[in-house]
C-alpha cells in the first residue's frame, strides 16, 4: 500500500513551466512502484493546466500551464499553488494501491554477432558467455525510467555479477535493437544511436514506433524479463515486423 505523508514527498520548481515531485533517493523496484501509482493517482486528478507527467528514478516532473494557476491577489506563484492542490490530495493516497507493473518478455539473441561486448564483459568478471546469458536472461528486471533517447529503457537492478562502468570511448552508433549493460542498468537502444553501454545482445523487436497509439513498447514500472533466441529466430521475427 502506498501510504505517503506530506513528508514523505519534496517538491522544488523545475524552470517556470513544470514541478518535480521527489519520492524517494533510492532507485529500486519499490520506489519505481510508488512512482507510477502516484503518476496515474495525480493523472486521475484531471488538475486544470497539468499538461503531462513524467516518471523518473526517483522523481515525477510535472509540466503545467502557469497561467492555470495564477493567484488573483498574486499572493503566491503558480508553482505554489499547483503544490498546495497536490499536497491537499495527499491524504486519498493513503488507500491507493501499488501493483507491479505488467510482464513483458523480449526475444533477444546473444550471439556473437549481435553480442560486441559479451566476450570482453565476461571475460572482467570470470564468467563463461553462457553463466552471462544465464545470469542475464535470468533476472525480472523493473522498467526504471524512459529517458536518453525516445523509448529507451532503463531497466534494473543488474546483477552485481554482471556490472561495468560505461565504456571509456562509446560508439558512434549502436544498432537499434542493442541490449547492453553499464553500471546498474541494461538496457535497449531504441533506434540506431550513439552510446557507451555494454553491448551483449539484440532484440527484433521495435522499441518506439511514433505511429502507434502508444508509441513505446515498454513504460516506466513495467517488468522485463529477456528470452534467449537464436539467430534464425531473430531473423524471422525480424522479416514478420
């Protein structure tokens, strides 16, 4: 159960078009959790101005229309207000329910030619390719945040066992479909992108796709878990795209 007090939540102002809502200093399934079922609380709200929120590690960005919000006796600012209507809402979260995000299992294949890095990733920490594909496909991993690039996911928590700094000299492009690891996250590359990750798998299937309804295949508080194919595998479902 979600059970915030006004202490449990910061506010600060971010520029003059939007607030950010702090949750927690910690990024984990938990605090990502309490993250989207406060979003889909305050969207619920149908608040006059509030144009879109934006799930974070640790934060909900606000953005809102100011002019929504102004205070006739200009006693207090936009920001002020929109932060006193949220802090009066606070108390109806007390009953408001946290569910883990739906599943979505994604084809990957590790092979060596969608799999840069998988030798050398190993190879740091002792492991055989295949203890890494174990370790790897192995794990439910929590949707964290969309950021860097449109669909990009940040997915968590990586296994110790598998944790690098980001390479010293990124790519100029990283194929769309990459799956790799950096630090505590792994992740997919949505389209062909500069990057710095890790790369030791690809997916055929497409991340973003700005003319669908919903245009990222996966959202913040979603669960993911990568199921090993191989390569004939991914070129099939490549072609039925």
């Amino acid at each position: 159960m979600l059970n915030p007090t006004n202490t449990d939540l910061s506010f600060s102002p971010l520029g003059d078009r939007a607030l950010l809502v702090e949750v927690g200093d910690h990024a984990d399934p938990a605090t990502v959790a309490r993250i989207r079922a406060l979003a889909d609380y305050l969207a619920r709200l149908r608040l006059p101005g509030v144009l879109d929120f934006v799930p974070a590690l640790c934060t909900i960005g606000v953005h809102y229309d100011p002019e929504r919000w102004r205070d006739q006796s200009e006693a207090r600012t936009p920001y002020e207000m929109l932060v006193a209507r949220i802090q009066q809402a606070l108390p109806e979260l007390a009953s408001l329910e946290v569910s883990d995000g739906p599943l979505r299992e994604i084809p990957v294949c590790y092979e060596p030619e969608f799999a840069e890095d998988m030798e050398a990733l190993a190879g740091a920490h002792g492991l055989s390719t295949e203890q890494v594909i174990e370790i790897h496909s192995g794990t439910v991993y929590t949707v964290y945040m969309i950021g860097f690039a449109p669909g990009f996911a940040y997915l968590g928590p990586l296994d110790e066992r598998l944790e690098l700094p980001r390479r010293e000299t990124p790519r100029a492009r990283v194929p769309a479909g990459s799956v790799a690891v950096a630090n505590q996250y792994t992740g997919i590359y949505p389209a062909d992108l500069p990057g710095g990750w890790h790369v030791i798998a690809r997916t055929p299937l497409p991340l973003f796709d700005s003319s669908r309804d919903q245009p990222s295949l996966l959202g913040a508080g979603d669960r993911v878990q990568f199921v090993p194919i191989g390569a004939a595998a991914f070129r099939k479902l490549q072609r039925g795209r």
